[in-house]
C-alpha cells in the first residue's frame, strides 16, 4: 500500500495546491486558481483539472476551506467566499469524476493531521495546531485522533473563542473573538492608524521603531491570552503555530515566553513552537488520511 500513487488537493478560496504521493513522498506539485467567487461548480472544475494532470493514480485525498462533515465528506457550511459551496458533496463528486476512493477533510484539521505525522507535532498524541492568518483556525488532536467534538458544527472553532466580551455585538457573532483579536489581519489593523498599508510581514522588518514594537507587542499578549485559555482547557503538552506570521522569529518565540510565564503553573511544561510544513501541511494531512483507502 505504501508504494501506491496517492493524489492531493488543498483547495483554498484563492489557490488550489496539490501535488502525488509516491511511496510517502510527494511527487510532481502543481497549484492553479480557484477562481472560488465563479461558485461550488467551477472550484470543482479548476480542482479536477489539476487532477487530471496527476493521473495515474489510486485514491485522492482532499483538505478543503469550509466546514467539512467527517462522516460523508460534504461541505457543512461554507462563506459567501465560495458561492454555492455548501451542501457539496465533495467526495462523492470526486469518486464518480475519477473512480477512485476518496477522502475530504477541512483545511486546518489538514493542518493539524499534517504537523502530526511529519511535522512539528511528530510523535505527539495529543497537541493543538492553530493558523494565524486572515483568521484564525485550529484543529485539535486528541489520543492521536482528530477531535471534532459532538455538536452542530463539523468541528472545533478555536477562532471563536471570546476574549473581550465588553466587545459583545449581537449583530456580530465574531466582535470581541479570538479571531478578531489575535488574527494577522487584527495585527494588521491595530497598525494601520501607526503606519498604515502595512502587510504582516512589513509589520515584522520595522521592529526598530519603537511604535511598531509597541503594537506587536500587544497583539502578542492577545496570541499568549487566547493560546493560554485552550491550553487550559485541553491540557494538551503541546502547541503548533502557523501561518506565515508564525514564520517570524519575534512571533513565535515571543508567543511562546508570554504563554509560558502566564499558564497556571500546573500547566507549565508545554512546548509551545511554529509549524514546519508551511503551505504543505493540508497536503501531509490529506494524504494522511487517503493513502488508507
């Protein structure tokens, strides 16, 4: 089974990444547009050309944006960002396409499975790994299996979690939310009255300048405040973050020395540290689970 030709997508609201497994190993990579905004239909379509371009191969494994039920493989619910994406039968409509078995999970539970089995989570039964980014999303890992709990939702939100409730908006569910707190794109609008068109990477390469500092700083203490929280609440022994935010040293290591002096003290010991896969994670933990099939 370990030799088979195994496909993978991660299938973004922007890009559609994908590449082949080969005996474990990923092989031939390639990436296209999603062009998401045309609707379901047409992601679908832009996904089964990169596809096609795989073939031969034996199983697909799927890492899709949207809330992915795990027992069927259709799109639970999914933003305006892909119109009509929700009700899609992802699986079902890549097994006819291609008449192989297939696998479809969320995005960042990708991630999480991804991390796990190659990378900054290896070796871990139990551990967290977050993305920091236009939101924030996480998977939870839980005795060495993805814990989607058991209510409504298809999965965790840990980008809900609510930091401020003096922000309460009953015509906002998210105001006052980890996500919009602790996200790069809160980062990011926290500088903007500072030095304003900043991306999150500028942010990082003026550090120097002590009002720039001052703002990353206190968007650190958010990162450590909600970090700490879900620490507490899962007593995992550790923590993955990514994100290209995450990617900078003064991120991570200042992330990890705030969630280490604040935890209760019977939580210290955590390991708190950056995700290694980068934007191959999704494609990892697709893989993790198609090349059972």
């Amino acid at each position: 089974m370990s030799g088979r030709r195994v496909a993978v997508l991660d299938i973004g609201g922007t890009k559609i990444k994908g590449c082949v497994f080969i005996a474990g190993k990923p092989d031939q990579k390639g990436e296209t547009d999603s062009q998401a905004k045309q609707g379901a239909f047409h992601l679908l379509k832009q996904a089964s050309a990169l596809l096609e371009s795989f073939r031969p191969f034996e199983a697909v494994g799927i890492s899709t944006a949207g809330q992915v039920d795990p027992k069927n493989g259709t799109i639970r619910y999914a933003n305006d960002n892909v119109p009509g994406y929700t009700g899609t039968d992802v699986k079902g409509f890549f097994e006819n396409r291609f008449g192989v078995p297939a696998a479809v999970i969320n995005d960042v539970y990708a991630a999480a499975l991804g991390e796990g089995r190659n990378g900054a989570a290896q070796g871990e039964q139990d551990y967290l790994c977050l993305t920091y980014g236009t939101g924030i999303g996480g998977g939870v890992v839980l005795d060495g299996r993805l814990y989607y709990g058991a209510g409504a939702s298809a999965g965790v939100m840990l980008g809900g979690l609510v930091l401020h409730p003096e922000l309460f908006d009953p015509a906002d569910p998210f105001a006052g939310t980890y996500e919009r707190c602790a996200s790069t794109t809160a980062l990011c609008a926290a500088m903007e009255p500072i030095v304003p068109g900043l991306t999150g990477r500028d942010i990082f390469q003026r550090l120097g300048e002590p009002a720039v500092k001052a703002v990353v700083d206190a968007w650190l203490d958010q990162v450590a405040a909600g970090l700490c929280t879900l620490i507490h609440a899962y007593n995992v022994p550790c923590a993955v973050l990514g994100g290209g935010v995450m990617e900078q040293p003064y991120a991570i290591e200042g992330a990890a020395q705030r969630v280490y002096e604040r935890l209760i003290p019977g939580f210290r010991g955590v390991k708190v540290v950056g995700a290694k896969l980068g934007n191959m994670a999704g494609l990892y933990g697709a893989y993790s689970l198609a090349e059972r099939l």
